[in-house]
C-alpha cells in the first residue's frame, strides 16, 4: 500500500476531517485524533506508535505522532497543531502501550497535556519544576546554556 492509498483510505473515511497533507502524512484537528488512530490501529493494521514528539514554533505547538504498520512496511505520520493558549490533547496509550512514555516525555519537555492518559507525570526532569525546557520560552538562573564551537553560528 503507498502513502497516497493510505491518505485516500482516511479522507473516505472521515470525509469531515479538513487534513492538509505534508510528504509522510497529515496534518489533523486534534478533536480528530482519537478516530483517525483507532481507524489506523484497528482497520489499516497499524500496529506501532513508534514516535510522539512535538516541536515549538514559538506560537504554536505541533505534535507529530509517527505510526508503523509491519503488514505493510509504512511508516505514516500524522500531526496536530496546538495553540499556545491550549496545550492539550487526547491521549493515544488506550491504543498503544508505547504511546504511554512517548506522552509523558512531550509533556516533560514541551508541557503538552495529554487527555485520559494513564499516569501523565514528569519522567525526566524534577517533579517540581514548572516550565518545559525545549521550549523556546524557556528561561531559567540555574541553566548554563550549551557553549558554543568557535566557527560554529548560534
């Protein structure tokens, strides 16, 4: 199966769903994302959530969740933008067990709110801490920033 068929697969079956298309996926309204994955999961045999990661783009958030079917050797991601002002988004480890960390490392770093997610607490950084440092908003007094390489920009 190619990635266009898969594409053609989900837009029949959510013929509502306004998804934008980028090389390896789709872009999704989050209020999408628990039908779209279940339909991957349990009809287009999808059997791994091998990556959930986000990216800050100073005004909004982008959750990138990368999906892996074994029957047909495809990798497909899918995408969900987030405004600033509302961080959160279903959780997906009802589907895959995986997702689980995945999640709980996005929330950790960048301060997404998974919904329903099983056990939604820091894994990497004190439980105290109340910002998320792979954001670009990320300051604090304590932080020593990387040095940067004689030659190298930024």
């Amino acid at each position: 199966m190619q990635n266009s068929e898969i594409l053609s697969l989900i837009k029949n079956k959510f013929p509502e769903l306004l998804a934008e298309e980028t090389p390896h996926g789709l872009v999704i309204p989050k209020t999408n994302l628990l039908d779209v994955a279940r339909f991957l999961k349990t009809e287009l045999g999808f059997e791994n959530c091998h990556c959930v990661t986000a990216v800050d783009r100073k005004d909004r958030i982008e959750v990138v969740y990368h999906f892996y079917s074994f029957t047909y050797h495809f990798m497909l991601t899918l995408k969900i933008i987030l405004s600033m002002n509302d961080l959160t988004v279903e959780s997906v480890a009802s589907l895959w067990r995986s997702a689980d960390w995945l999640e709980r490392e996005v929330y950790d770093l960048f301060g997404v709110r998974f919904l329903n997610h099983p056990d939604l607490r820091r894994i990497m950084n004190p439980d105290e801490w109340t910002d998320y440092p792979l954001r670009k908003d990320f300051k604090r007094e304590d932080f020593i920033p990387r040095p940067v390489s004689p030659g190298l920009k930024g």
